[in-house]
C-alpha cells in the first residue's frame, strides 16, 4: 500500500515516460522537418547569391567562391536539364560523369515539375545516403534548379543530440517537479501527518483515551485546523459518551453486585457473557474460566437445561437447585428467563439455605422439645399411677417418689422458662438496649452462685484500669454471664475456681469465663450451642440440665452483635470467650 508521497512520485514517473514514448518516436519526424527547412533556407540563400551574376559562367564562379561556406553537396540545373554544376560529381566520376546522374533523380523531376522536391536516398558515387532538397528559381528569364544535400547521418546524429536532450530536459524537469512536489506535499500533509500520529496510539490500543490534536501555529484558521478542532469536538462528545457508557455500565455492575441474588446472563449459544459476585460464589467458579465460556461446558448441565428450555419455549422457568459444598448443602431456587429482543437469557439464583435451615431447625426444635417435655411428663405420669394404684407403699418410698414429680416438674418449668426466654431473644426491641456497666453485672452474678454455691471461688480481674461500658440489654447480658458462672461451678469439682478477666480494645469488650472442672470432649465441642445438645447426657439430666443453657448463650450474644467461642480440654477446664462491640448510642 503506497503512501500519498509515494503516489505522487509514481504519477510523476508514470507521466514521465508516457512522455518520453510519445516524444521519441516524433523527434525524428522534428527533425527532418527542421532539416527540411533548413535546406531550403540554405538553397534560397545560394540562390540570393548566384542570381545577381550575368551568366551562366560567371554563376558558376561565384559558386565556387561560396564553396568554403557549405558542407553539403550543390549542384545546379539549367533549363535545359544540363548539369551546369555539381560539387562532388564531376570531380569524383571525371569522364564517367554523366547528366543522368543528376538530372533523373525524383526530387530534381519533382522540382522542375512542381517548384520544389525532397528525396531520402543512397548515393552509389559517395556510399552513403543522403538527404536531397531540389528548388526552382528563376535565373534571367530562365527556370534553373538548384539542388542541395547532406548525409543522412547529420540528420540521425541531430535526432540523437535532440532525443538526448530531451532526455535531460524531461529527466531534470521529473526530479525538480518531484523535489517541488515533495516540499508542497511535505508542508501541506504535515498537519494531517500530526492528527494521524497523535490518533495512532489510540488506534493501536496504546492509551485508552483519544488524545487532543495540536496544530502549531499561532491564531492558524486554515482547513487543517479547522479538521483539528472538528476532530477534537468530536473527540470530547465521544469520550463523554464513553465516560457516560462507562459510568452507567459500573453503577449496573456495583448494582448487580451489591444483590445477595446471583446474576448471570449468557448468549443464544449459553456462553457466559455476565456474572455478578454472588454467583461466582454461589456455583463455586472462577471468573476467568466461567465468563466467556459455555455455562454448559463450564459443569453446571442442570442450570444449562432449563436456560435452553427458556431459550426455545420464551417463557420463565423456575426450579430448586441443590449442591454439595463442603460446609453443607447449598439451595438456590433458579429462575431463568429470555431476554427478548437482544437474544440470550437471564440465569437469577437466590440462596434459600437460610430459609430451608430455618425449616430443619424448626422440626429439630419441635422434635427436641416434644421429646424433653415427653420425658419428665411419662416419668411423673409413671410415679402418679404408682401412688394411685399403691395407697399402702412405705412414708418412705411415698417421699422418694413424690420427690422425683417434684423435680421433674422443676425441670419442665424450667424447659418451659428457656423456651420463653429463647423466644423472648428472638424479638429483642431496641426500646431495652441501654448503657451497662459489665463488671456490676458480673458482680451481681457472683453474688447469686456464691448464694448457690457457697464454696465456690469467683475472680473477676479487668485488664485495664478503665470503664467496661456498652449498649445492651442487661437483663439478657446478666441471663448469660449467669449461664456460664452456674455451669462452671456446676461442672467443677467443689470448691469451684471461676476466672472472670475483661479487656478493652478500641472497638470491642472481650470477657473470657475460665473454670477448672470436668471439660468438653473435643467431638461435642463444636456442637454444644446448639439447642438440645447436652454433653454426657445422664449427668446432664443428673443436674437437671435442658440443653438450652448454651444455645441461649449463643443467642444473647449473637443478638448483640459479638462472637462466642469456647476452648476446652478434657479433666482440665474450660475457657468460654465472649466479644462484644462497643456501641456509644442504643440506635448504632
């Protein structure tokens, strides 16, 4: 592909020797034209000069005297057809001369014919040919022709020396036109040679925006700087279209992916042409190898399925998908719908697992409940058809019995209060959140287990020299730190050694609950808030224990926004750590 310099120059080249093959085969034809008329001016100056002279005689003389001045051949015929004069002939052939030599030649019969003959031919006297002029002029009354010649080789050799110059005239001429062409062009693409080198990074990928055009030159209102300026107007109305484009397309995408719901959207083929976030987490992909990829391909065949069935049905399809993970099974009811006119469709994943997890807790919960309220209620049904159906049994026997009603119908009132007091946490109302003071609150718990438990030691040490402040509700916070102090001591060896320590940070309260006693088994550890579970299940019920204690625990905190672990290790202890964050108003 030539550039616009080079195209000129081969135009430049093209017209040169379209010049040259028109000019060359003329210049002969030029030449004998010129020859031609130079003969005939050379014989009519002969003429000019022998016609003043009174005889054929004195003619002849004064021929000879002009002999010097010429170098082509003269020779004279009278009226009579007689040769009266030839510079070559009669001196060459001598007595072989003859007039027929002369006078029978075409352009001698041409002019005593017709005024004037001319005539190319070889000439046997001198072995060469010759050009031949042959013109009538009147001389005393008498028509007279003067014949005139020169080698043809003069003629060939002007051809040459003018093809010659032509030659270097045209040759010249090319390379100033091209040198002056050059320099034009040079100066008036430059400005277009400065928009394409500015443009051209852009248009290899180099910079992202299009840059301005500058066209030096102060106060410049040419066409070129009124394409620069147009360029650049368009220039700013594309990038602020793009910048727009960009703009909406990002907030599209912050918006897509600040959904908890999974979007995907694919084309007619179901390759992946858009994922937010939430997808990729929920179907476990990689961006890079899910987007652009056939969402068949890419291991999800039910979703690509039903995708395919919107495709060619047009309608909205939607379904439960199950998948394994390793923390457990994940539900994602998945919606699939056509996009219309632009083609591909939709793919809207929302996780149900919450809400099926919430359905499994409420029939474990129900289940679990039954079950503990079951119990107590056949144990004291048992005891009661005893005393029914035995009147006489031993004071004695009549105590132990009525002693374990007793106690079982403790233990469903307290099933009971857990159960309330768990539904109560549920729907905790901002109206009971306050400022509490976490130490008073220990404090009042120490109080109450050492009422409990006479013998137990409790030690409350705060790591710092400073105010253990929060937002709470302090009845519940008071419900748990209690919950914790009474296992402790109830799981401990007599006397129990209970260690309370707080510290502060800047965003958080951090309360660790340290026993001695018999520990958690390192398999129950990761279960023991849930509801129900109790650990070594006859001692559990030994003291009188629901299963609800932790679960609860594990609530209040949760409902104030902390975290609770507890680490443990089986014949040493248990440490319970609990972390709070620091709110400065009730509404935060």
């Amino acid at each position: 592909m030539f550039s616009f310099r080079q195209k000129i120059f081969v135009t430049y080249l093209f017209v040169f020797l379209l010049v040259i093959v028109l000019i060359y085969p003329m210049t002969t034809a030029f030449v004998s034209r010129l020859t031609y008329k130079q003969m005939i001016d050379r014989a009519d100056e002969f003429v000019a000069k022998i016609r003043p002279t009174p005889n054929d005689e004195a003619m002849i003389r004064r021929l000879k005297a002009e002999k010097a001045l010429t170098f082509f051949r003269i020779s004279i015929i009278s009226d009579r057809r007689m040769v009266l004069y030839d510079s070559h002939a009669k001196r060459l052939l001598g007595p072989r001369f003859s007039q027929e030599f002369i006078v029978e030649h075409r352009e001698v019969l041409d002019a005593f014919k017709s005024g004037i003959g001319f005539n190319i031919d070889y000439s046997d006297l001198l072995g060469k040919r010759f050009v031949y002029l042959a013109k009538e002029f009147d001389f005393h009354g008498k028509s007279y022709v003067i014949r005139v010649a020169i080698p043809y080789s003069y003629v060939e050799q002007q051809s040459a020396d003018f093809q010659i110059t032509i030659l270097v005239i045209a040759t010249v001429v090319l390379l100033f036109s091209s040198l002056l062409t050059w320099f034009v062009v040079q100066r008036l693409t430059k400005p277009i040679q400065q928009i394409v080198d500015t443009i051209r990074p852009y248009h290899e990928g180099d910079i992202e925006q299009l840059p301005r055009i500058n066209i030096p030159g102060e106060g410049r209102q040419d066409d070129f700087f009124r394409l620069a300026t147009t360029l650049n107007t368009l220039s700013d109305k594309a990038q602020s279209h793009i910048d727009s484009l960009k703009t909406e397309r990002n907030e599209k995408a912050a918006v897509l992916d600040s959904l908890n719901e999974g979007v995907v959207a694919v084309d007619n083929n179901l390759q992946v042409i858009y994922s937010n976030r939430t997808a990729l987490k929920m179907l476990d992909a990689d961006a890079e190898e899910f987007i652009g990829h056939s969402i068949d391909i890419a291991g999800h065949e039910k979703t690509a399925l039903q995708l395919r069935q919107s495709l060619e049905e047009k309608t909205t399809h939607n379904s439960l998908l199950e998948l394994h993970r390793p923390g457990g099974r994940l539900y994602l009811n998945m919606a699939t719908s056509p996009k219309g006119k632009n083609g591909g469709a939709i793919l809207v994943l929302q996780d149900q697992s919450e809400h099926y997890r919430i359905l499994n807790m409420r029939r474990q919960f129900i289940a679990n409940a039954s079950h503990e309220l079951k119990t107590p209620i056949t144990v004291i049904r048992g005891f009661a058809e005893a005393l029914h159906d035995n009147s006489q049994l031993p004071q004695e026997t009549v105590e132990e019995i009525t002693n374990k009603i007793v106690r079982n119908c403790n233990r469903m009132t307290q099933l009971v209060k857990d159960l309330l007091a768990l539904a109560d946490i549920e729907n905790l109302p901002a109206s009971r959140l306050m400022h509490v003071d976490l130490i008073d609150l220990l404090d009042q718990c120490k109080t109450t287990l050492l009422g409990v438990f006479p013998d137990a030691i409790v030690k409350i040490i705060p790591e710092q020299d400073r105010p253990y402040h929060l937002v709470g509700d302090p009845s519940l916070l008071e419900m748990a730190f209690w919950n914790l102090m009474s296992n402790a001591a109830k799981y401990s060896e007599a006397p129990a050694k209970i260690t309370v320590k707080l510290s502060h940070s800047e965003k958080a309260i951090e309360l660790s609950f340290s026993d001695q006693g018999i520990g958690i088994p390192s398999d129950d550890l990761e279960h023991i808030f849930q509801r129900f579970y109790t650990v070594e299940s006859h001692n559990s019920k030994k003291m009188g224990g629901s299963g609800l204690g932790l679960s609860i625990v594990d609530t209040i905190v949760e409902k104030h926004s902390g975290k609770i672990s507890a680490s443990s290790k089986v014949g040493e202890g248990t440490t319970f750590t609990i972390e709070l964050p620091i709110k400065d108003h009730p509404t935060d």
